[in-house]
C-alpha cells in the first residue's frame, strides 16, 4: 500500500505546455531541512538528517550519497541538489535551481505537484493536493 501526503495547495498551468498542475509547498519558517528533486525532476527528499551535511554544495552532494545508501532509496531518483522539479506531461522545469546560488537553494521553500513522490526521513509517499 503507497503512503498519501494530502496538502492544501493551487493551480497552475504549465508555463510551456498549459498541462494544470496542482502544487503546494513547504516554507523555510521554523522549519529545518535540505530538500532536493529526482533527476526526472518527479520526486523530492526533504531531510532534517541531510541538514547536517549541507555545510557546503560539495559536502551535500557527499551526504546525499550516503543517505541514499543508508535509507534504501531508489537509484532510478538521482537526487542532486540542481537538479529541477519538472512539469509531468512536457518536462520543463518548473524551478530554477540550476542557475541559483547554494545558499538559496538550501534556504529556500520546497514545492512539489500532485501525484510526485515525497521521501523523507521517515518514509516514502505520494502527493496529493487538494486545490482551489
Ligand atoms: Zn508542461
């Protein structure tokens, strides 16, 4: 049986392809964790544990390797911290963590779309957005 993650989000119509999307997000309020997406750009991990290593771009990348390991995750996901979370019927990018600086990365909110999978420390789940 697959995990639900139910949030409250909007909508949003791909900006290359008008595909709707329903997204939410997390902030950084209170908040501690380093989050970043699958190479396909359709899975995010959001971690309290990878925080530890997230001194640096080069040391997070390190740690992502090892947390992968540790925690079992899927090879297939590829999880970098430039890579993009991208729109599921055309594959534009949908952020812009390529060209941004590390610190924003890392500082910033995390937003994710209806149907992606959602790893943390704890467990695997799917998204599933209820917007308006
Ligand atoms: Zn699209």
């Amino acid at each position: 049986m697959t995990n639900i993650i139910k949030r409250v989000g909007k909508k949003i119509n791909c900006p290359n392809c008008s595909h709707a999307l329903k997204y939410s997000w997390l902030s950084r309020i209170n908040k501690d964790w380093v989050s970043l997406y699958s190479k396909a750009g359709d899975a995010v991990l959001v971690s309290k544990e990878l925080t530890r290593a997230a001194a640096s771009e080069g040391e997070l990348s390190k740690g992502v390797s090892i947390y992968e390991v540790k925690h079992g995750i899927d090879a297939v996901h590829q999880f970098s911290v430039r890579n993009e979370m991208k729109c599921p019927n055309c594959n534009y990018p949908l952020t812009s963590r390529s060209g941004e600086k590390f610190e924003d990365i890392v500082g910033g909110r995390v937003v994710f779309l209806e149907g992606m999978t959602f790893i943390n420390d704890e467990n695997e789940y799917r998204v599933e957005i209820d917007a308006r």
